[in-house]
C-alpha cells in the first residue's frame, strides 16, 4: 500500500488514532481493516441517496444482453484532500500511518463514491450504477456493445482499473441485489426462497413453534391460515404426541405457501425502513431480511440459512449467535451496504458485541473483536428480542446441513446471578425427586435390584446409589432432580468461580450424571465471565511452606480499580481466608487502623507479608509491627510472585467487579458474593474451604447437604495435600513456563 501510494507514514502529531486487524481473505490475500468508529461519529456525511429499487429495475426493463464491471479497489481510486487524511490515521507495527485515499471503513465512503460514479456515467443510456458495481444493458447486442465500449472508454479516461474475475460481459441473465434479471422480466432470484424449499421436516414441537412463528410473520397474506395450521397447532397443544400424516402435509402446504409469499412480497426498497433478524442453533444459522413500508406493514424480502460445520457446532451459543450476526449482514451486502438498518436477535449479549460497548473500559474476546471490525463499513443498530418472536429461528433449526465453514477456526452472555436467590431444602428435593420419572425408575430399581438399560447413567454407580428419607444420595451426597439442576448451578456460579472452583462447589454436597459438563456449558453461557476472561499468569518456581496454624502468616496487598474503589486485601496463608476492606486513603495511619479492626476479631498474626508500596515500607508501619510483636516481611521489588497468593486474589476481584459492570449489578454487593464464594468454597491446594480451615466447623450454604455432624471438621491431610499440589505446580513450571533469570529466588530465599 505505500509502494501504490495508498498510505503514508503519519508525522505530525496525531488528532486520531485507531486500531488497525489484518483480516485473512479467501484467495490468500489479507485486507487491512481499521476499526473507526469513533472518527465516523465526527464525520459529517454528505447523504447522496443511493438509487431506489424502482428506478434501479425500470431501467433494465426490456433489456436482452447484459454486462457486469467490478472496480478493484473501489475507495482506492479516490483521493483524499491533506486535510482530511489526519482522520484515518492508524496504529502498525511500521509505526503510525494514515490513508491518502478513500478507505474501506469510513460510513460514508458508499455515498460518495456512489456520487462520483453516477456523474462520470450520467450521459450514457442503459447504464446502472450501484457504488462499485456498474450494470450495462441493451435491447439488442449491438446496443449493448456500444454502450459498454463507451463506459469502458470513460472508465479508461479516469485511470479507473476493473476486477476481470468479477466481471461478466454479454450474458442474457444477470442476478442483482437478490433480483434475477432476463429477458423474459425481472423475478426474485432463486436463492431468496431456497432456504424455505430445502426445510427438513420438524420433529419436536419447539421446531413446529418456530415455524408457525415465521408463518404469522406474514400471516395476513396467507389465506385460510389458521386451518391450514390447525393440524400443526395440535401438535405443540399437546393433542396429537407423533408428528403424523396430517401434520406434514400441513407443513408442505405452508412450506410451498410461504415460498409464492416471498415472490409476492420480496421487493427491495431503500426508502423503506430495514431490518434484519438472526438466529442461531446447535445445527445452523438462519436469517430473515424484512422491510417496513411508511403504513408500518412488514414484508420478507429474502430468506437465508446456513449449516453449521463439526466445528463451528461446538462453538459456545455466543459464538455462534455473533456468527450469525457477520454471516447475515455478509450475506445480505447488497442490500445493506451503504443503508441504515436494524438487526434483531434474541441473544442479549450481540448488544455488548456489536452494539460498541465492548470498547467502554472492556475488551470482548478476539473472536467477537474481529468479527465487530468486519462489521464497521455498516451503519446498523443491534436489538434484542424475546426468542418466540425472532421469525428466523426455525431457519437455524430446519437448515441443510454444511460442510463449507463460513469463518476460520481460531479461539466470544447475559446470564447474570439472580437477585433474591434462596436456598435448596431437603423438603423441596424430596418433591421433586417424586415428580421426576428417571429419579422414581432409579429409586425403583435400587430396591428390585432390576436395572433397565435407559439408566445406565445411574446403574454404573449402583453400589453407591441409596435412598433416605424419600431422596436419592450417591454416598454422602444428594442426587439432585432434573427441576433443581438449574438453580443449583446458579447458586454455585454466585461470584462468578471458574470451572475448577464450580465444580469443587458441587461435588462437595451434590451429583448427577454429566454434572461436570453442565457447569462448563453454565460458564461458557454467563457473559460477565466471557467479557473478563484473560490467560492466567505462569506459577511461581519456589513453592512457600504451609504454616503451622490459621492466622500465623497473613499477606496484605493493595488493589485499586479506576472504576471503583481502593481495598485492602488481606490472606491468611494457612486457610486461604480471604479479607477485602474498601479504602477511603493508603496511607500508614488508615492501614493501620483497618488492621486493628480486623484483628480485634481475629487475633495479631506472628507474621505479616506485604510488597513494598509506601504505606508498608513506612517507619509508621514498621514501628506498629514491632510494638505489637508482628514479623514484617516485604517482598523482592518487581517480583510480585513472591506475594503470590494475594496477588492472585487481586485478580479475582477484580474479575467480579467488572462482570458486575458488565451485568449491571452492585459491585459492592458482587463483590461481597465473591469474597463469600471463595471462602466458603474447597480450596484447590488444601481441599478444604477457607472458612471451614478458619473456624474449625463445617461450613453451611444454601446447596443442601447430608454432613451435619458437627464433629465433621478433620484435618488429616490438609498439609500434605497442599505439599502435593505445590510441587506440581513447580514441576509444572520449571517443564513448562519459562524461568526468569533470579539468582534470588534460585538460592530458595522467600
């Protein structure tokens, strides 16, 4: 691009800069996208409308020959004035540049092309443009040769250079803006109804709903609907259980109805309002481009889906819902580009995505980044919907099958904790272990000893399974009944844990089959967790010694989040408890006072770890140690790894602040639910939860659980559990992480 004169190096002090993402194309080539979002919204456009429909197809009417020109480069031929060029300014690796000519990204960059093009062909007959694409026709062929050698001509004058591969000459057919032109006349393509003519059949009756949902979209021009559908109503009330004869000749018929609908109905026009709705399913994706008239009356105007590959099912539901987003507006461009439109979908989370806000203070993950930067060309708005109204949902469901990815493979969630939760009690397991069949067959089956194959989940743990007081236990633990699973999930990922901690949540009170794959289906589908997720840090190399007792070793650490607030965040190495104290000031006089209250309730410490920040490193601080016979260890300076264990804590909360920002919730409450989580959670190193290590006593929760003996608390174990672990850490990163050069450290001194 700088050897084509494109760009240039930017010297002067920079007004703008925004981020530049490499972006693969298919031919192996790249195109260098740069995200201006926020220059767009300073821009002042121009508003050259673009050319209706109406006037668009007029024009081709009658016409037997046609030919197709593609520019290369369309933006590139235009050349912008020095003033204008500090906007477009952008980060590389070369250092800063900026583009001398029109650049993919700029919002109204279509229109002024669009302007450009038109006066350049205006006095030619039978010549269409549409920004870079110029349609030429004629009646005859020799009408058409003359004008498509006279727009070649002006082409040529204007240094303007063509796409030979995109370009079609003298063909008798041509397809434009999802319209098939001919000489016969001008009809919706082919394509705008394949999805609907290639429906599978439904089999369950959330499918079935779908689909009548898209058949009331445009109900009102379907005669007799509500007996044609009659038979598929009966289906999902419930009245008929096998999706039979009658139902999928009623399918059929709407299925054909629908299709002669669109051709009815599938007409493009800029004026009118657009909107756009998306959807995705475990199996495809499905799209539905609507417009609005000025009497607010909906029309389809083309329908489109896609089915997912092996591994594009396996993406999370996110992932897939904001594939669906930049397939849809990809698929649709011709409409799109260069108009105001809306994008309906019933997945909460495209808002944060697509809607900008990831870029307030948050990063969303590269995936969804990228895909965000494919998408800055257009001028859209993202909505959410409830899932019943999304008419494009049965085309995610009822889709071909694909092997055809649409994106690469490379390495993004609104599911925020309930407000008011209660606790699971035994009463109510019990209830619902009796209304669950597959619990009631279980509990037969333990007392025959007749085990039908279907449970086989639960017969491979036969000599486990018992039953007591009406409710099934696997041991010490309750198998919990279909109707609870989803609350027991949400009161384990209160605090937002990762899927280790989640796990040890449960598995310390509760089973049932698959439990493990729940919760890393229940994490990968909470947004606050998704927008905050970061590669953990490499562990230390020097492994510290587990103390003697709870509160002999505390390490102390400050924590300060823009955002938020200051806290003090205080560990006991022995339990892992964990303490977070908002600050109104750091200095020695208020650290101390924080101190004395917190160890009013737990006693001084023998020792005290802290790095070496102001307050700590303060003869304030060090002469209150010595008075009140306290061991004050500071750390190595830049060497955080020796604080460990309280610094990590400051990524956890971190981690729950800004999902509580990004949920919308009270981060002062979110953060107390965090601090709670852990501590009443089995530590990864100890197996032990931090109060329970704490206080001697087991620890009660909302989860239910069958360990009431007061007497319960054991402590075999624990040290050399946390021996263990530690070593395996080391082993780890002495094989695996990369060691830095610390003659400190390798001497063993902590």
């Amino acid at each position: 691009m700088l050897e084509q004169d494109v760009i240039e190096p930017a010297i002067e002090p920079p007004e703008w800069i925004s981020p530049m993402v490499i972006v693969p194309k298919a031919k192996g080539d790249i195109r260098l996208c740069v995200n201006m979002k926020y220059p767009n919204e300073a821009i002042q456009r121009e508003h050259y409308p673009l050319p209706k429909i109406d006037t668009f197809l007029n024009k081709l009417r009658g016409a037997k020959f046609f030919s197709k020109l593609d520019i290369t480069s369309a933006y590139h031929h235009v050349e912008l004035h020095p003033d204008s060029r500090a906007i477009t300014t952008f980060m590389s690796n070369r250092g800063l540049m900026r583009y001398k000519r029109l650049m993919f990204g700029i919002n109204c960059a279509p229109e002024i092309f669009q302007r450009i093009m038109t006066e350049m062909l205006s006095g030619i007959e039978g010549v269409i443009v549409y920004i870079d694409d110029i349609i030429v026709s004629g009646k005859t062929l020799d009408e058409h040769n003359s004008r498509l050698q006279e727009v070649l001509h002006v082409l040529g004058e204007n240094n303007a250079k063509l796409n030979k591969e995109k370009c079609l000459f003298g063909t008798d057919q041509l397809e434009i803006l999802g319209f098939k032109v001919s000489a016969s006349g001008i009809s919706p393509s082919e394509e705008k109804i394949s999805a609907i003519k290639n429906f599978r059949v439904p089999k369950t009756k959330e499918e079935v709903r779908s689909f009548l949902g898209l058949i009331n979209f445009v109900g009102h021009f379907i005669p007799n609907m509500s007996t044609r559908t009659e038979a598929l109503r009966k289906f999902v009330r419930g009245e008929v259980e096998v999706f039979g004869e009658d139902q999928l000749i009623a399918f059929n018929d709407l299925r054909f109805e629908l299709s002669n609908t669109v051709r009815q109905l599938g007409f493009f026009d800029p004026e009118d309002s657009i909107e756009l709705f998306v959807d995705a399913s475990p199996v495809g994706l499905g799209a539905v481009l609507t417009q609005r008239n000025k009497q607010n009356v909906p029309r389809i105007i083309s329908f489109a889906s896609k089915g997912l590959t092996k591994a594009e099912r396996v993406y999370p539901q996110t992932q897939r819902e904001a594939l669906a987003v930049v397939w849809a507006v990809e698929k649709f461009y011709h409409f799109l580009f260069g108009t105001v439109f809306t994008i309906f979908t019933d997945h909460k989370t495209l808002e944060y995505i697509f809607g900008g806000k990831h870029q307030q203070g948050k990063r969303a993950c590269s995936r969804a980044e990228g895909w965000a930067l494919r998408l800055q060309p257009y001028n859209f708005k993202i909505k959410h919907i409830p899932g019943p109204t999304n008419i494009s949902d049965i085309l995610s469901r009822l889709c071909a099958e694909s092997q055809t990815p649409f994106d690469e493979p490379s390495e993004h969630f609104l599911c925020a904790i309930g407000e008011g939760m209660t606790a699971i009690s035994l009463a109510e397991i019990k209830k619902e272990t009796n209304k669950d069949e597959t619990l009631c067959e279980v509990m037969k089956a333990i007392e025959s000893q007749d085990w039908h194959p279907k449970l086989v989940r639960y017969s491979a743990f036969a000599k486990e399974l018992g039953i007591i007081d009406g409710i099934l236990v696997r041991n010490d633990r309750i198998v919990l009944p279909l109707a609870l699973r989803l609350k027991a999930l949400d009161i384990a990922h209160r605090g937002h844990p990762g899927i280790v901690t989640m796990r040890r949540i449960l598995r310390e009170k509760l089973w049932w089959p698959y439990m493990d794959h729940d919760v890393v289906d229940r994490i990968q589908k909470c947004i606050g967790c998704a927008a905050v997720r970061i590669d953990g840090p490499p562990e230390p190399m020097l492994r510290k010694s587990m103390p003697d007792r709870a509160w002999q070793e505390v390490a102390i650490d400050f924590f300060s989040a823009k955002e938020f607030s200051t806290f003090l965040v205080l560990v006991d190495y022995y339990s892992r408890f964990l303490k977070v104290v908002e600050m109104r000031g750091t200095n020695a006089s208020k650290t101390i006072d924080v101190l004395e209250d917190i160890f009013a309730e737990q006693t001084y410490p023998e020792t005290i770890r802290s790095d070496n920040g102001p307050p700590f490193n303060s003869e304030a601080f060090a002469n209150y140690c010595v008075e009140k016979n306290i061991r004050l260890v500071r750390t190595i300076p830049y060497w955080p790894q020796m604080n460990g264990l309280v610094e990590r804590q400051n990524q956890g909360i971190l981690r729950a602040l800004r999902i509580a920002k990004a949920t919308n919730e009270d981060w002062r409450k979110a953060l107390k639910n965090y601090v709670y989580m852990f501590n009443t959670t089995p530590h990864s190193m100890t197996g032990k939860a931090p109060l329970e290590l704490m206080t001697g006593r087991p620890v009660k929760d909302l989860l239910p659980s069958l360990k009431t003996d007061p007497n319960l608390f054991r402590d075999e174990g624990i040290r050399e559990q946390d021996l263990i672990e530690k070593t395996k850490g080391k082993i780890y990163a002495l094989t695996n992480a990369v060691t830095r050069n610390c003659p400190i450290l390798r001497s063993g001194i902590q």
